[in-house]
C-alpha cells in the first residue's frame, strides 16, 4: 500500500500522512509553492517505517 507524506519545502516538517493521493496533490495546489509530497510503499521501503510515529 502506498501512502503520501505532504511536507512543507521550507522546513521540511511533515503535515500530513495520507493515503489518499488526490488529497496530497490538493496540500500541493493550494499550498501557493509551500507543500511537496513523497510517496513511500509500505512493502517495498521499510526504511521509511520511522515516518509512522
């Protein structure tokens, strides 16, 4: 299952854990350049299991 962190460029701070893509990509147009996302597979990339708490 994929899911989609949404961070703010500037500092990096993760706002939103979703897996919900439309909703990550809405964080990304109505965020004026603030917010990007990165989207993490939870079977392939178990280094990224840090992220969850």
């Amino acid at each position: 299952m994929t899911y989609f962190l949404v961070f703010e460029k500037e500092t990096g701070k993760v706002i939103d854990k979703t897996f919900d893509q439309e909703k990550a990509f809405a964080y990304v147009l109505n965020g004026n350049g603030k917010y990007d996302y990165l989207s993490f597979d939870e079977r392939k990339d178990k280094s990224s299991s840090f992220f969850l708490s």
